[in-house]
C-alpha cells in the first residue's frame, strides 16, 4: 500500500472528509493511548502519562501512518488516591468507557486498535479489558502494547544501560523525568526536583504475597526514584527509542493477517448454531 501524507494523524484535528481519507490511508489502524492522573513528585504535571505516551504516539504515527485518537487522562490510580490531583474513577467506569470507546473507534471504520499504556497502574486492569474482547465479536481487533517499561528500554540495550545511574527508578524518577525532557521540556519543573523516593520495607514480614497497599506501604511519598539524574543525552536517546518502538507496532500491525481470522474461528466455535446454519439471512421488510 502506497502511503499518503496525512494533514494531521490527530482525530480531532482532522476534518470529517479528511477523516475518511485517513481510515483507508492508515489502514484502519488507530491508537488509544490510556495514561492517568496522578502526583508526579513535584517537578512532573499531573497528567503526565496520557500527555507523554499521547505525544510519543502521535510523534510514531507520523512515522508510520495511524489516526491517534484524542488523549485519555482516565488509569486506574487508586493507590494514588491519597496524593493531591489525582482523579482515580472506578474500574467498572473505566471499563464501560473503553468498551464504548473502542466501539465508536470500530464504527467509524478503524478495524485495528492499538491500546498503548502510558501508565504502570494499568498493567492489571488493561489486560483484563483486554479479555473481554472473548465475550461476544466486535468487528474490529485490539492489540495491547505499552511504552517500554514505562519509559525505559531493556536492560540489554547497552547503550541506555550505559546512561543510567539509578538502579530504583519507576516513578517520577531518572528514567520518566528524561522522557519528559526530551518531550516538553517546559512542563518539567527543575527547581522542583524531589529528594530521591528510595523503597521502605514495611511489608518485607510477609512471605511472598501482596496486598492492596504494597504501592503506598513501599513509597509512600511522590516518588519512587531520582528525577535529578535524568540529562539532556538521556532525553534525546529515550525519546527516539520509544517512538521508533511504537512505529514498529504500528507497521506489525498493519500487516497482521490472522489475529482476525483466529478471533472468526474462535466465536464459530463458540456459537455451533452459526457453524450448523451460518449466519442469519436478511429478510425483505412487509409491504
């Protein structure tokens, strides 16, 4: 498929007639990104993971053509809820919301939904949205991927390994305040940057379980590393790495052949009466 240039890969920027130019122009491939609303230390906004994993999108989507959908500021943050600013909504509200969402994408034409997670609160409850997709066909496939590690490449990329100095760093920290660098560095307040958020150990009496505070029990302030590490070199390499990653998903999908015909398969065995009969003839209306 040739690729056309799109005005704007942003839904909402798009005209209507310049939407349906861009559903056949991408494929029919979307992304919908879903970040959260929570404290991020003092030197990171509020709503930082949907404006983050938004922005790489949309900065991924103009190297492989995709319609990202408008950002989504709604995770699941419960375990933030005791943080000023946080908006933590119940999980049954944010699984009704992307269920109609996803629809709507579906309806207008965009048959294959990336759901890339900006946020580590919805490593539990975005696979379980996920799973849901078994319970009745859909006419369009999702396909569930987050930015590496909330920001942050494997520790086999030696060059990233190389640049780091922190070895606790998941929220706020090195890793996240670098990708904000190379994001929108003025949004980062870098006279505001934290003391490090280092772990407590006030559940280690426990044998190996968890509980609903493990979060807060082990950091119980803002941070969960050292945003005073991160540096410019840093800004610029995780920026591109995640942005090259998620156009990499974008082009796996786009050629993706059987994740459809799976899904046909499985709800024919599901259903024996649409294998037996096959589907339902339309009926001419009475007159």
């Amino acid at each position: 498929m040739a690729k056309k240039s799109l005005r704007s890969v942003q839904w909402e920027e798009m005209t209507s007639p310049e939407f349906a130019s861009a559903v056949k122009a991408t494929g029919g491939v979307c992304i919908l990104t879903v970040g959260a609303m929570e404290r991020h230390g003092e030197h990171l906004p509020l709503g930082n993971d949907s404006l983050a994993v938004h922005e790489v999108a949309i900065r991924a989507a103009k190297q492989e053509s995709a319609v990202v959908f408008p950002p989504n500021y709604f995770g699941l943050t419960l375990e933030t809820r005791n943080q000023p600013g946080s908006v933590a909504l119940r999980i049954e509200v944010l699984m009704s919301i992307l269920d109609n969402v996803c629809d709507e994408i579906g309806r207008n034409g965009l048959k294959k939904i990336i759901i890339l997670n900006g946020h580590g609160g919805n490593e539990n409850f975005l696979p379980t949205f996920l799973a849901t997709q078994l319970e009745r066909p859909r006419g369009y496939q999702l396909y569930l991927a987050r930015l590496s590690a909330w920001y942050s490449p494997p520790d086999d990329d030696t060059t990233w390994k190389a640049m780091k100095t922190t070895t606790v760093d998941w929220h706020a920290g090195e890793t996240e305040t670098a990708m904000d660098l190379g994001l929108f560095p003025d949004r980062v307040r870098k006279d505001k940057l934290n003391k490090p958020g280092m772990p407590t150990k006030r559940l280690a009496h426990l044998p190996p379980m968890s509980t609903a505070y493990w979060w807060t029990a082990m950091f119980p302030g803002p941070l969960a590393g050292d945003p005073s590490a991160a540096t410019e070199e840093q800004a610029r390499y995780i920026v591109d790495y995640e942005v090259r990653k998620v156009a990499e998903f974008i082009r796996a999908v786009k050629q993706d052949r059987e994740t459809e015909k799976v899904a046909a398969e499985f709800f024919e065995a599901v259903d024996p009466h649409r294998v037996l009969y096959g589907p339902r003839k339309k009926t001419r209306p009475l007159r």
